[in-house]
C-alpha cells in the first residue's frame, strides 16, 4: 500500500499531535436543550410538481442510525405526521447503517455500534445478529471519539458489508463481513479515524474516507490490496487540528468519488489511478455529510469552521454545469440522504445528528424543486440516514 511522505509523518506524529487536544472538529458540550432548526418557520410539507407523464415511483423509507441511543428509525417521511415507523434496538452509539434490498424484496438492515455490526431484519423490526469486530473496542461509549464502528458500506449484492473500525485513536481497518457466515473474513488497515465507507458501482471495490490523514484508501474486494492517495486541495499543514478534511464521500455511476472540502471547493477522485480534478462551490461552510441525486451533490455544510466562516447550509451543486444553490439552516446537520415520493419528486433528507453535538433530534426535508422545507423530529439524534425501498 502507497502513502505519501506527508501521510506517513502524519501517522508517525499521532501521538503528539493527540495530546494537544485535537483541537479539529473536537467535541463540545452537549447542550441542556436542543432547538429545532427553524423555529421561526412553520412546520410545511414541501409541494414540488411532479412530472405528469412519469410513473409512480416505489416508495421509500428512511434508516437512520439514533447516535445517543442503542436504537435505529425507520422513518416515512410520506406520512403527515408520526413519520418515526418504529425503532429498532442495534446496540451503543450506531454510527454507520446500509440496507440491502434483495430480489424477493426483502430488507435486511446493518448498523455499526459501538459493540459490533448489527444486522437487523427491517420488516420483522428486530436485530437479528450482532457480528463482533476483529478489533472491538476496548471500551463501549459514545460521541464522536467513540472506538467502534463508524462508516459502513454495503456490496450491491449483499454478500458483503465493509466497517470502518477504530479504537478510538491511532490505527483503523476496515473489516470486510460475510452476510451469510456473519463473520470477518478481512480487515485491512486503513489510515486514521474513517469517518466514511463507499463502495463501487460494481463492487470492484470499497473505500474509507480517512479524516484525519487526509487520505482515501481504496481496497480491492477480490485481493483485498490497498491504495492510499492523499487529497489535500488545502494542503496538510495543521495535521490533526486542520479543518480542511474531508469527512464523507459520495460515489458517480462512473466510481468517480466525490469528496466536498469547506463549502469552497469538491474534488473528484478517481479510485483506481489516483486522479483528482475539482469542481468550485460557493457554499463556504465546513462540509459534512454528501450525497448524489444525478448530476447534483447534496453536501451538508456544518457553518464557520477552518477556512469557512459561513452559516449552516444544504449545497445542492450540479457537477456539470457548476450552477448551484444554497438553503440555510439553523442549525449543523450530519448526513443527507436523496428520498423519492410516490410521485418521484426529489428531497434531501438532511439528519440533525451532528458529531459535535450542536444539532438537533430531527431530519430536516428539502424539496430539490422549489426549496421548501419541513421537519420531521426524530427523538434519539439521528446521525447518518440512508433510503431503501418500502416492503
């Protein structure tokens, strides 16, 4: 596996630069109360025109993972009101959470916890299995720093789920587990605190976006060989306490991996040569959670961090063109996910669960046409959402 020799004197630096107190994207205090992000905007149900010569899409759900909780939600966001469906024990602090639907149209769940990967039958509403890591935690908590299960990715054909996993600080691997045996069949190290996992259109491949070595390692899913590139387009300098890190990705049709930095720029890497070219924003808010609906990326931007010094937003940023627009929110979100109503018109599902603890206990949907916005609480934090199929 190829690092650079600014990767590598990143890695050998941890333990110093951790004992200045990890001064980037460290944690605050939690809050007494927490606010809704819109209080002065009253509750609305977005009402974008659907196209009258397409068919009625499937309709879709939301599973979120409930960060200050053991629990998962599924959410409808289709419903006027109590669009929490039901909650599913998982297990400490989930992070990460996929579903896979298969031919039959059954759906079956996974969340990364604290305490292993749970893997959750969605209609019956009961996790079925909790798969221990090969590297569990040496302790079960929660929040940002928490070891365990962050990201979490799972193969287009289900017989695979990849967990990035950490102890907290230090080394991380992602772990590659089998659905059928349930049970690691790989860990490959990867770099430092991977706060994402992707993986290929095709299942070629699965990723980690390693936060903080400002790397993205690539494994191979049939030798399981990693590639580590670098993508810095602020440069390193800084090291753990720099704010220029990216925390998530979102993978084209193509495998390119889209990769949103601060508001002001989104780079575009190719994962198997290496290749970056990049796309301008303006959004200017220290950048989250990202999404693809089509041409356009959803990234959530967490407000005036690092080079940033903006307000909380939702980019929606078209790839080709370079139009973009921006929605402002009160408060920092986590993660977005592209949800589809019964009539196929296009939402982001925005979740309010921030790492730093400065969100909310909600989800908040934006209309791609029109830009309206309602919320939908969801008690328990709801951290990282993700969209499948409903039975």
């Amino acid at each position: 596996m190829a690092r650079s020799t600014v990767t590598r004197r990143l890695l050998l630096a941890l333990p110093a630069l951790l004992a200045l107190g990890l001064l980037g994207c460290a944690p605050e205090p939690v809050p007494e109360a927490k606010p809704t992000p819109t209080q002065e905007q009253p509750r609305q149900t977005p009402d974008p025109t659907p196209d009258p010569g397409s068919d009625p899409a499937a309709p879709e759900l939301l599973l979120a993972s409930l960060a200050h909780s053991a629990e998962v939600a599924v959410i409808d966001p289709a419903r006027a009101e109590d669009e929490v469906v039901r909650r599913i024990t998982v297990g400490t602090a989930p992070w990460g959470v996929g579903v896979h639907t298969d031919a039959a149209g059954t759906a079956t769940g996974y969340a990364a916890t604290a305490e292993g990967l749970a893997i959750v039958d969605l209609a019956a509403g009961e996790r079925i299995a909790l798969v221990p890591f090969a590297h569990p935690a040496p302790s079960i908590s929660s929040g940002e720093y928490r070891p365990g299960g962050l990201g979490l990715a799972v193969s287009p054909d289900g017989t695979r789920v990849y967990v990035a996993v950490t102890e907290g600080s230090g080394p991380a691997w992602l772990e590659v587990i089998d659905t059928a045996t349930r049970s690691v069949v790989q860990s490959v190290p990867v770099g430092v605190r991977p706060f994402d996992v992707l993986v290929a259109p095709d299942g070629s491949w699965a990723a980690t976006v390693d936060h903080d070595s400002f790397t993205v390692t690539v494994v191979d899913a049939e030798t399981f060989a990693a590639t580590t590139y670098e993508v810095a387009p602020f440069g390193t300098v800084g090291g753990l306490a720099s704010w220029e890190k990216a925390h998530y990705g979102a993978v084209a049709a193509d495998g390119t991996i889209w990769l949103p930095y601060q508001g002001e720029t989104v780079v575009g890497l190719d994962p198997r040569t290496g290749e970056q070219r990049t796309v301008a924003s303006a959004a200017n808010s220290h950048a989250h959670g990202t999404a693809l609906a089509e041409t356009r990326l959803l990234t959530v931007g967490t407000g005036a961090f690092g080079s940033a010094d903006g307000t909380p937003n939702l980019s929606i940023l078209d790839l080709e063109s370079g139009a973009e627009q921006v929605v402002p929110l009160a408060l920092p979100h986590e993660t977005v996910a592209v949800w589809r109503d019964a009539d196929g018109a296009e939402y982001a599902a925005v979740a309010g669960g921030n790492t730093r603890d400065e969100g909310w206990d909600g989800v908040t949907l934006v209309a791609l046409d029109g830009l309206a916005t309602r919320e939908i609480p969801v008690p328990g934090y709801p951290q990282v959402v993700v969209t499948y199929p409903a039975p």
